[in-house]
C-alpha cells in the first residue's frame, strides 16, 4: 500500500502547501482522504487523472477538505470519463445535503453517464474500493471522522482528519505503521479545534504508532521544529509532510 501526501497544508494559502488531501493506492486501487481547494491538480503530479480514483472519504465538511468535490464532479461530466468505473463519495452525516446545496449552486454537478454513488458512513468497518476502512467519529466539528485503512496485505495506515486530542486517536492509530496526524500549530502558538506536535505525539505514543506524519500545518509552524516537540513525547519516527511526498507500507 503507497500513500501519497496531496496537500499538507491548511485554508491559509502557503506557496508549498496545498489543502487537505491524501492519495492511498494498492494494486490499481486509489481512494482520496479529502479534496482541499487544488487537491485535484496534484493528480497529474503524481501520473494520475480523475479516471484513476475510485472512492473519496471525506473527514468534515470544513472548505479546506472538502471544496474540490465539486471540481471532481464537474471534471467528471467530461465525456472522456463516461465510462469509467463507479465513483463512490463517503463521508458522515450532512454528505446529501452537501451534495444537495452543491447541485443548486451547480445545477450540472448532477450530471453523470458514469455509475457513482454517495454513502454517509456511520463509525464502524466499511469495505471501500478493496480496502478495509475503519471510520472513527472525532472532536472537530459535530460530525468528523478518521479513518483507518487496512490493505489486503495488512498493511494499515490512520488519517485523524482535523482534530482536537480525544480520547478516539488511540484505536484510530493502534499499531498502525503510519499515522497521518493534526498537527497545525505550535505548542508556543495553539489554536482552536487543531492539536500541537506535542498532543500528536503523545496520541501516536499512546496507541503505539510506528511512524507519525505531523501535517495540516498553519502558517504559524514556521521556524518552530515541530518535531522535537513531538520526539519530547514519542519515540517512534516522526516525520513532517510535504505535499508529494509518498511513503511505501507493508
Ligand atoms: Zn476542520
Ligand atoms: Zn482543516
């Protein structure tokens, strides 16, 4: 299983860091964790186009994770894509209606030749596109979810979304061999509904985490060494993303 980071970055515009997104693939099989506002373009970069992905998981509805839906949906009327294969959108509570206020916004967002379908997922294990994903509600908004995504080879990779530190990201990221984590703002500079390297690192410790991604990273990181704050509390490897950066599990 390849995971691939799209976007590392945040809604505050940053020249090396694009929105929320996140690509995992394994033997021909792709799902999207988010869709920021530019996540799409990065496909091209990585030798994919929108006829490669299978599912997309959204985390929340916040625009930075979301707003390139209706930039997928309205690339996909293209009738290059007419025959591909089903698309399924996933995500928690308010996906219909954010699909509903999207397609009156965009009236032709509804078209599609191309089988897809949207499935709001409740916590608990769903098969998505081949994988075994584990959908994991989290403090954010009223209605966020991680993910944690198992490959056939059992390879297993946890996406916390945007988060507070709860109590949830330890059975996201139980032993996982990488844990994609919130980690937005400097201990010296925290900010609301996001945690700080420190809390990142104490949740991947806690769930025993081989390798913690700090990403979704706020303007304010710079020139602080985000991960020395997360080493303090966590012994297992740290690294910080970068969009296109890609790490191989399993
Ligand atoms: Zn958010
Ligand atoms: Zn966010």
């Amino acid at each position: 299983m390849r995971v691939t980071v799209l976007g590392s970055g945040t809604a505050v515009p940053t020249p090396d860091r694009f929105p929320a997104g996140y690509l995992v693939e394994e033997s021909g099989r792709r799902i999207l964790i988010d869709l920021g506002p530019g996540v799409l373009r990065r496909l091209p970069q990585v030798g994919l186009g929108l006829e490669d992905i299978d599912a997309v998981l959204l985390t929340h509805y916040h625009t930075d994770h979301c707003a390139d839906l209706a930039a997928l949906l309205f690339g996909l009327c293209n009738p290059r894509y007419a025959a591909r294969r089903e698309l399924v959108v996933c995500g928690a509570q308010g996906l219909h209606e954010l699909l509903a206020h999207l397609t009156a916004a965009w009236p032709w967002l509804a078209r599609h030749e191309y089988p897809r379908r949207f499935e709001v997922i409740a916590p608990g294990h769903h098969r998505v596109a081949g994988f075994d994903v584990e959908a994991i509600a989290i403090e954010h908004t009223d209605a966020s979810l991680g993910y944690r995504i198992r490959s056939e080879a059992g390879a297993t990779a946890a996406f916390s979304g945007d988060a507070v530190a709860c109590d949830a990201l330890v059975p996201l990221a139980r032993d996982a061999e990488l844990f994609i984590c919130d980690s937005a703002f400097p201990g010296a500079a925290p900010g609301p509904g996001h945690m700080t390297p420190t809390e990142a690192g104490r949740a991947a410790a806690a769930a025993n985490a081989r390798r913690l991604v700090l990403t979704h990273c706020y303007p304010e990181c710079a020139g602080h060494d985000l991960i020395a704050e997360a080493r303090a509390v966590y012994g297992g490897a740290i690294v910080l993303a970068e969009d296109l950066q890609q790490f191989e599990l399993g």
